[in-house]
C-alpha cells in the first residue's frame, strides 16, 4: 500500500474474490464504491490497518453468500445426530441414504447459485467449499450443545454405535472434499446455465 490514499490499493486478490463474489451487473459499481471508500475514508484514518478493513468487507460479502446455506446443512446433520442418538438403530442404510442425498443437493444448489448470480465457475466452488466449513463450525456447535442436554449412558452407548464421537466432530469438516468436487460440477453448470440464457435473451 503506498502513503498516497488516491493511489492505495487493497490485497489484489481481495479485490478479486470481490469482483468473483457480484453479480456482473454490480461488479465494477460495488467493487468501486468500496474501493473509493477504502482510499478517501480508511486509508487516511486507518494506515496501516486499511488492508485488514477491506478483507473484512470481503468476508462479509462472502459471509452472506454462505451462511444461510451452511446453517440449512448443518442443521440437518445435527437433526441427523438427535435422531441417532434418540432412536438408535442397526441398521443405517436408510438414514445414510436420505442424509447423503440431501447433502449433495444443497452442495449442488449452493455452487449452482453462486455460479449462476455470477457467472463465474470459480464462484460456485468457492462459495460451497466456504460454506461446507461454516457449516462444519455450526455442526459441531449444535451436536455438541445437543450431547450436553442429553448427556447419559443411553446417549453415550447410542453415539458408540453410531459412529463414534469421531464421526460427530470429525466428519463435517470432511465435506470440503465432496464440496470442491460438486461446486466444480455445479459452478460449470451454472456459468454454462447463465451463459446459455443470456445468449438465448440476446
């Protein structure tokens, strides 16, 4: 960053995942608002500090994009859990079943969605990775706020036979690789989508 706030500039790729993250309508006049404030409000005040500022505009933009999907997913995995745990079972061929196709259809969506709004591929893998990891977060927050409310042998022997607490702490944060493959399937088919209808509105 130079100590001219007219000539100062953000972390280029910050500026980049910006752009990615818009719709193109909006990309060149929300990316410029914010640059503009960046270089006549925060850098003057701020100094050295103006960088971390604007990364954390960035991730707000990208907190937006994958928050409400990172708390659907999650919470189905934590349903998944209390149900586990209350309703114990053998045999999980169903609940493994309804569980993993849900979870590759919200991926699907969120990488579908944001690829779509911004017709960048890129865009759809990136919102869904991030949002798998929020959802991670979430996910072990819910399950173990539940485990503390219905702490009890039952539960405990219930959760051994389950999975294992392992499972319960472990797994979400295993879903960034299933999310990197099905955000490249469903950011291509967005930007592929979006592409097509706007040429068939040309």
């Amino acid at each position: 960053m130079t100590s001219h706030p007219s000539s100062a500039s953000p972390p280029a790729w910050a500026e980049a995942l910006l752009r990615l993250l818009l719709a193109p309508k909006d990309r060149d006049s929300v990316s410029g608002d914010l640059l503009e404030q960046y270089r006549d409000a925060i850098v003057p005040t701020r100094g050295a500090t103006a960088d971390a500022w604007y990364l954390r505009q960035v991730a707000s933009f990208l907190w937006r994009r994958a928050w409400p999907w990172a708390l659907i997913f999650s919470g189905a995995f934590v349903m998944r859990n209390a149900y586990d745990w209350l309703v114990p079972t053998t045999d999980f061929h169903v609940r493994s079943q309804v569980t993993t196709y849900f979870a590759i259809g919200t991926l699907l969506l969120v990488g579908f969605g944001a690829a779509w709004r911004s017709g960048s591929a890129l865009a759809g893998i990136v919102v869904t990775v991030v949002a798998s990891q929020i959802a991670a977060v979430f996910s072990v927050v819910g399950s173990s706020v539940l485990l503390a409310i219905l702490k009890s042998p039952e539960i405990d022997r219930a959760i051994a036979g389950s999975g294992g607490i392992d499972e319960v702490y472990l797994l979400p944060f295993m879903m960034i690789v299933p999310a990197v493959i099905l955000g490249t399937v469903a950011g291509v088919a967005g930007k592929l989508g979006r592409r097509a209808l706007s040429r068939g509105n040309s």
